[in-house]
C-alpha cells in the first residue's frame, strides 16, 4: 500500500524546524524506542491495570521523585487521565466546579460521570490573558453548592501560574477534592526556582501531560495521588475504564526515559539558559514578551504589532525562517520551548526574531486570548447529543441549542458547550477562530443544533 502518512511526515522532517510545539522530546533521536522494546503482558513483563512487577515499582519511582503518594502512568495522555480522576471521585448527580476555560477533556469527564458542572469565569490578568479564578467566587460557589470535586487548571496553556494554594486550601477546609489539570506543568517539580507544582501546594489528584513538557512520546502522561482523601482502589477502577486494555510499552517506557532524563539534568544551569533566552527576547526592539505575574519561562507568548505583524504573519514569518510555533490567535504567537530544547534552536529563534522587517505598528485593541462566556443552558449534554439535529451555518445558528460542544484547537477548550443556547457573543468568538483558519471540534463547517420541531425534551 502507499503509505501517504509517512511520506507526508518524512517531507516534513526534510525542512528541519526548529520545533517550538509539542511535544517536549523536540524530534531528537536519543529519545526514539525501537520496536524491539514493545511488548504485551507476559510474565515477565507486569500488567499496568494490576502491576505487581517491574511497571508497580516503575510508578514507585516515579511518585517519589514527584513526592506523591501514589503515580499512575497514562497511555491516552493527560486527557484520559483528567476523566479517570473525575470518574473516581465523582458520580451521577455530583456537583463539580470548573473554570469555563477547563479543556475539552475535563467537560467530557463530567459528562461521563453523569455529575452536574458549576462553571466559574476565569480572572483576565491582563488585557488578554486569563488565569484561575476569583477566590471570592469560588468560596461564595463552595458555601452556596456544596461541590464534591473542583477543577482547577494550572498553568494555564500560555504557561501563567497563579494562586492556586489559596483554592486548595479552602477545597480543604470545606471537605472539596481538588483535581488539577497540570498538563503544561509536569516539568515544574524538577525546578525549585520556577513556580511550584499543585503537588508541593497540596492538591488531591494531579494529571501531568509528560509528553508535553518532558522528551515523552506524544499520549504519555501521569496521575499523581497527592493526598489520602481518594482511595487508590477508586483511581484503579477508574483508570481501568477508561485506558487500552492492550497499553503500549513503548509509551510506558517513553515515561520512565523521559523522568530518569529529567532526573539528571542540571536545574540552576537549565534554568539560566532559559532565562538568558527570555532577556534576549525581551531585548529585541518591537517585540513584546507578554507574561503573568508568575511565568513558566518555557512558554513564550510573543507580539510583534509594533513592527507591523499581525499574528498571522508573524506566525508565518517564523515558519518561513525555520520556526515552527505551538498556536496563533489574534496578534499573538505561542512557542512551547522544553527543557531538551537544543541551545541551536535558541539562537535560531532569536536570529529569526531580530532581524524581522520593521512596519508600520499596528494600534488596535488586545484581542482577548479567550473571550469566556457562560451560555444559557437548556438541556443536559448528553440529552443534546442524542436530541434529532439538522446543521446550519454559523450565523444561522444563533438563539439555536447547539448539539456538540464547539472547541477551537489547539488549545482544545470549548467555547460552548452542547445543551447550552448559540449566543451571537459566541459566534462572534467562532467567526474569529473561522476567519484565522483554526480548527473547531464539533463543527465540520457548520453548526449542529437540535431539530427542536422533532425533539421530545426530557424533563
């Protein structure tokens, strides 16, 4: 047979990139697993959903160089790890509160669970940047709700990390199990100078994407039991639902390289190579470095309006030069940089970025990087999945009850979820994401929304 995928990527490795995306191994071959190394459950060789072995004493290394209780390696990346976690805690009915900027996975979990979401809006931290949440709400929410579980994202996609201590301690003190989406931060426990990981500042359950931040291959990830308030046997079921019953040991072992790698590099000397690199980003005339109040330095959220470059074309520019960036939206250009990250594609980053042409600047207002909103709900998700539907275009599709959650990607979170009303605010928000040339999950170009003319609606 043809084998359209590998040429297609064999074409792209030939232009040599220097890849500012994930994941996190950045394409070097020191991190390639042969065949040779992929098995299945024989004796020898342990099972992850029952491990008694050598995988039971792998995840035992791993909890004590995250200094968790308890690790459970992932196969289906942080997404499946984040809907274990809710499955575990979680069950028809249970009341979960979520920042509306959750990922796609998290909306998913909840729907599986069969629990009831109390979304909160995210805090804009600056003109286009959202992080956490407001701490009076959410405590006003916990008094007022009385959740079982809460969801908290840190750091956020654009690499800000935030207060995040002073919500698990009032999950604490009101008997709320927190569960943290930490899939852009799995890198943070290794580096005492950058901001601490939710496991240092006590959450219960911990999904860390590792294929993201760590040289991992892509799908890998880890579920760290921080405290003694879910049972082990809870994640166990859980995890068995929801992983392969056949996980490769490829990806198993991508893990464990990828932590024993980790384990052996050098925090002060990577840390100033990573801060050299932001001061001489920050040098460059014309280009803002825009940054939270506490930054994971491996995230650069780059403009350049003031020598003229929309988003686009910066976006562009970089690729041209040898840059492959992690997202665009708006005026903005997001590159994921790594602890593997070779020093060459640091230069060359730099050298791409200094010698860009100089415009006119461009003076429009912040695009907001989110643009968050609660819709009006009227149906359970899953009632509008399985509701009759018919597809319309976008603008068509306002005041409609939409049937699929609509979710730009990257970074994969949802704009609106199915069940909840089409506002013109959301599409407003889904005609941007359209015009940039982005993708939307649920969308297939055009809206589905519910045939309301055949639609039964169950009480």
């Amino acid at each position: 047979m043809k084998q359209p995928l590998r040429a297609g990527l064999e074409e792209v490795m030939k232009k040599n990139r220097a890849r500012f995306h994930m994941p996190g191994h950045k394409g070097r071959s020191e991190f390639l697993l042969p065949l040779g190394w992929d098995f299945t459950e024989i004796p020898e060789t342990d099972d992850l959903h029952d491990p008694t072995g050598i995988i039971q004493e792998s995840q035992r290394q791993a909890a004590l160089l995250f200094h968790a209780k308890e690790s459970f390696y992932l196969v289906n990346g942080a997404s499946g790890g984040l809907q274990a976690a809710i499955l575990s805690v979680c069950g028809p009915g249970d009341r979960v509160v979520i920042p509306r900027n959750a990922h796609q996975s998290v909306h998913f979990g909840i729907e599986f669970a069969g629990a009831h979401p109390i979304y909160c809006l995210p805090r804009q931290v600056q003109p286009a940047l959202y992080a956490g949440l407001n701490l009076e709400d959410f405590r006003q929410i916990v008094e007022r709700e009385k959740p079982k579980a809460a969801v908290f994202t840190y750091p956020t996609y654009e690499g800000i990390c935030w207060n995040l201590q002073d919500f698990l301690a009032l999950c604490r003190d009101n008997g709320v199990i927190s569960i943290v989406d930490e899939a852009h931060g799995a890198h943070l426990p290794f580096f005492s100078s950058l901001p601490p990981s939710a496991l240092e500042m006590g959450a219960d359950l911990v999904v860390a994407s590792v294929h993201k931040m760590l040289p991992a291959p892509t799908q890998t990830a880890i579920l760290h039991l921080g405290t003694d308030q879910v049972p082990v046997s809870w994640i166990r079921e859980a995890l068995h639902r929801i992983q392969s019953s056949s996980p490769s040991y490829l990806l198993l072992l991508g893990i464990e390289e990828a932590l024993a790698w980790m384990a052996r590099v050098n925090p002060e000397e990577e840390v100033a190579r990573i801060v050299a690199v932001r001061q001489e980003l920050g040098q460059i005339e014309g280009l803002e470095l825009v940054e939270g109040e506490a930054q994971d330095p491996y995230k650069f959220l780059l403009r350049a309006s003031q020598r003229g470059f929309t988003g686009a074309a910066l976006y562009e520019a970089l690729r041209i030069a040898g840059i492959e960036p992690e997202w665009q939206q708006g005026d903005y250009v997001l590159l994921m940089a790594s602890p593997c990250q070779a020093q060459e594609d640091y230069d060359r980053l730099i050298d791409s970025l200094r010698v860009l042409p100089v415009g006119n600047a461009i003076e429009r207002e912040l695009p907001a990087l989110g643009g968050f909103s609660i819709s009006e709900r009227i149906c359970s998700t899953l009632q509008a999945r399985k509701a009759p539907r018919e597809f319309v275009a976008l603008d068509e599709s306002v005041g409609r009850i939409v049937a699929e959650n609509l979710t730009p990607y990257p970074p994969g979170i949802p704009l609106i979820i199915a069940g909840e009303r089409m506002s013109e605010e959301v599409a407003a928000l889904l005609r941007t994401v359209q015009r940039e040339g982005r993708r939307i999950y649920g969308a297939n170009h055009q809206i589905p929304v519910i045939d309301e003319g055949k639609w039964v609606r169950i009480p």
